[in-house]
C-alpha cells in the first residue's frame, strides 16, 4: 500500500489516494506556512497598535483587553471543535473555510466604525483563526507522510507561528504609522494568495466524526465568562454582582463541559486522550508558554508607549532583533530534539523564558530601552523553541486520526493561556501612577508559571514508548467518501 494512505483507509481496505505531486505537495506547504503565519501575526499586530485604537474610539484599558482577547478567546474556545470539524470536512477543505472566514472578519475589523464592531469582528476573526490551526496541522501530517520529511515540515511551521507572533508587533507599528486600520487591511492580499495556492493541492479525505454540540458550547461560554469575569473584576472589583455571576457561569459551564465529555456518545476531547500524561502535561506546558510570552508582548506594547514615549513605529522597531532570532530557532529545536530528545528543547527554551522574564522585574523604570530590547531574545526564542519541539512531540504520541483533536486541545491551552495573561495583567497595570509596579508584578507571575511548569516537562518522560489511545470505545473514523 501507498505510504500516504490514512489510518483509517487501511483499517477498512479502501484504496489509499495516489501519491501527490511535488508541485502539489509545496502548495500544499507554502499555503499552510503562509496562513498559519498571517494568522499568528494578527494575534499579535494589534498590540503596538491598542493606544491609537483607544484614541481613535475613546475607550480605556477595559475596551482595549478585549480588542486582544476577543480573537485570542474565540481562537481557544474553537479550537477544541475545529479539530472534529478539520476531520469531518478534511484539512485542506477546512483550512480553506477558515482562512476565508479570518480574511472576511479583518475586512470588518479595518472598517469598523466603532469599538464594539471590531470586538466582534476580532471574534469572528478568532473562529477562522481556530479553523486553520488544526486543519494546517493534520494537512502537513497527510501531505507528508514521511516522519522525517513531516518533522522538517512541522518544525517550518512552529518557526512561521513564532515568527508571525513575534513579527506582529512590529509589522504593527510599522503599519500604524499610516493607519491602525491597515494591520487588518493587509490580511486581505496575503489570505487571498494563500487561497489560490491551496487550490494547487489534493483535496483531503472526510471522515464521519460527530460534532459535540454540548461539549463547544459549554466550552465558549466557560472560557468567555471567566475572561469577562477576568477583565470587569480589573475594573470594578471582584465583589461586583456581575463579576460574581460571571464566575458562576464559568464553573457550571466547565462542569457541564467536563459532564458532556465524560458521559457524551462523540465527545469533543475524548477523556482517555485527556487522560494520558504526555497530553496533559503538554497541555499545562503549553498553557505556561504563552502566558510568558502574550503576557510580555501585551505588557511592553503600553510599557514602551507610556512610560518612555515610544511611538508605535518605534514600539514595533524595538521588537525586531527578536523577531529575526526567533526564526532560528526552529532548526535548532529540531537539531537538539534529534540528538538529546525532545524534553531538551522544551527544557531549555522554558529555562530561557523564565530567565528573560526574571532579568525584566529587576529592571527600573529608568533603564534604558535597548536593555528591554535585549531581553526580549531570550523569551521569544525560548517560546520559538518550545513550541516546535512540544507540538513535534505530541503529534509523534498520538495516532493519526486524533491527530486534528490533539492539537487543537493543545493550542486551545495556549491560546486560554494568553487570553487570561491579557486578562489579569491588563487589570494590573489599569492604573497609570502604578503602571510599572504591575508590569514588574505581571513578569514575576509570568515567570513563576514557565517556572514550574519546566518540573511537568521534566514529568513528561514516558516509560515506554505508548501512544495515546483514541478513545477507550470509538474503535476510530470512518471515511465518508472525497
């Protein structure tokens, strides 16, 4: 049989699809790397970008959290489903609805005539966004079915993700220089090729995955109650009567999800694949690694223009020497993960995190720009490495058919990590007289949470070389035809 057949086509006999073009194949790849880069930059752009947008409608630290949060907590919350909808539909089918839906929602975004608008717009953005991470995984998984040729192209894409995240800010500041409305203009021309060289590729095999209707609502509504429970308690207190209703809301909607996945005939995120430990410590891992870093990005986007007056193109410029080394460090994690395992890479780029994070809360409000600057490398090549190396891992654990499902709940984590890093730290630094005394307050926490989560990786040692079950009952997909 033809290397390329899917697990499931060789469990029932049907014929394996023919071997895909090499044309085909770097379509495939260039689509892929150049969404899932435009993608993780808008995740980003907005903040260098959030004074002139606060300016531009009048709103305050409460209005702009939720510009940031609005797509990083539909991209989490979506992420759970996206990955059943990636395999119901197929990858390449499923990116290209995605990365249609992102494009659509930025065109909202850049005409936007109030604040609310763009919230939502930034929400619908953040749906397509869940859309295309799953879909982009498990399509790189199917494109190249040989591991070694799919590790190098995995680590591409963990370098284009870090890149695109670490580039944001400043592509941000570069294009708030004409207009805080271009960082969403220029997702059009780039999501419209990506579109056309996807059309170059195979079309991919669906297979009859239910969708878990229970299991998604009860995750948007946890994951969206606590972030607004989150960001008014920053502004009104804890003890208000809304807050404390929204923090009901999100306990019963997480017991209600955790029901629904335990007791549901198609759950979502089936139990025993939450249940290993390579996957829930990957989880946590992943969760710790984007509150360092969205947490950082968010905090020095207002640090550098409030404190030292920065402007937003200056802001972006300072991100630069990062964003150039970060895209380094792919091949490197790659490089390190072949010859000490995958653990070293995770290790070691947490170790840089948590370092860089610790070296900025020792850092006075005085100390010159170019010390933030250099400070910033450690954290966003640290992030740049463990990701790569961690998602390469876990996609090696599990079996190819939840292969969509588990990154999909791996980079819900990271982006749920974000969202409450935003959250938490913008109430933090709300008020201006305290502004660096929450900053230094928000690093510290940062930094303690990479912390420890290096003891769960160092957990993460397997003691045989098991993979992740599927489920304990679905015997796995069954494909329903091309």
């Amino acid at each position: 049989m033809s290397p390329s057949a899917s697990p499931a086509q060789l469990r029932v006999g049907t014929p394996a699809p023919p071997p895909q073009s090499t044309s085909g194949t770097r379509a495939a790849l260039a689509a892929v790397l150049l969404g899932f880069f435009t993608i993780m930059v808008d995740a980003m752009i907005v903040n260098v970008a959030l004074p002139s947008i606060g300016r531009g409608f009048g709103s305050g630290m409460t209005g702009l959290q939720w510009v940031v949060d609005g797509y990083t907590l539909a991209f989490a919350a979506f992420l759970l489903s996206a990955g059943a909808v990636s395999d119901r539909i197929g990858a390449r089918q499923a990116f290209a609805c995605g990365l249609g839906l992102f494009v659509a929602a930025s065109a909202v975004c850049a005409m936007a005539p109030n604040l609310g608008v763009l919230i939502a717009a930034r929400l619908v953005q953040g749906a397509g966004a869940a859309l295309v991470v799953p879909s982009s995984l498990a399509l790189l998984r199917e494109t190249f079915p040989d591991p070694a040729a799919r590790a190098k192209a995995i680590a591409l894409w963990g370098v284009g993700g870090s890149v695109g995240a670490a580039a944001g800010p400043v592509a941000g500041g570069l294009l708030t220089l004409l207009d805080w409305r271009m960082i969403f203009f220029v997702n059009l021309p780039v999501g419209a090729v990506a579109l056309v060289l996807l059309k170059r590729s195979r079309r991919s095999p669906r297979q009859d995955v239910p969708f878990d209707w229970t299991g998604q609502v009860a995750a948007v509504a946890a994951m969206g109650a606590l972030t607004y429970a989150v960001i008014e308690a920053g502004a009104d207190g804890f003890g208000t009567a809304r807050v404390l209703v929204a923090f009901v809301v999100a306990v019963v909607a997480a017991v209600v999800y955790v029901v629904a996945q335990a007791r549901g005939r198609h759950p979502m995120t089936p139990l025993p694949l939450l249940r290993s430990r390579t996957m829930s410590l990957a989880v946590a891992i992943g969760f710790a690694l984007n509150v360092g870093f969205y947490g950082m990005i968010f905090l020095l986007g207002l640090y550098l223009q409030q404190v030292h007056g920065l402007s937003a193109l200056a802001t972006g410029m300072t991100f630069l020497p990062m964003t150039v080394l970060t895209s380094f460090m792919g091949p490197v994690a790659a490089r390190l993960a072949t010859r000490f395992g995958a653990r070293m890479p995770v290790v070691t780029g947490q170790c840089l995190i948590s370092a860089g994070l610790l070296a900025m809360v020792a850092l006075p409000a005085t100390a010159p720009v170019w010390l933030t600057v250099v400070l910033m490398v450690p954290v966003g090549s640290g992030g740049a490495m463990a990701v790569t190396a961690l998602t390469a891992l876990l996609l090696e654990k599990v079996p190819a058919e939840r292969a969509g499902v588990a990154s999909g709940v791996l980079n819900a984590a990271r982006q749920l990590g974000g969202a409450l890093a935003v959250a938490v730290f913008g109430a933090l630094v709300a008020d201006r007289t305290g502004f660096v005394t929450g900053l230094h307050t928000s690093l510290l926490i940062s930094a303690a949470i990479v912390a420890v989560s290096i003891v769960a990786t160092v957990l993460l040692r397997t003691p045989s070389p098991r993979r992740i079950p599927a489920t304990a009952t679905d015997a796995g997909p069954r494909p329903v035809g091309r």
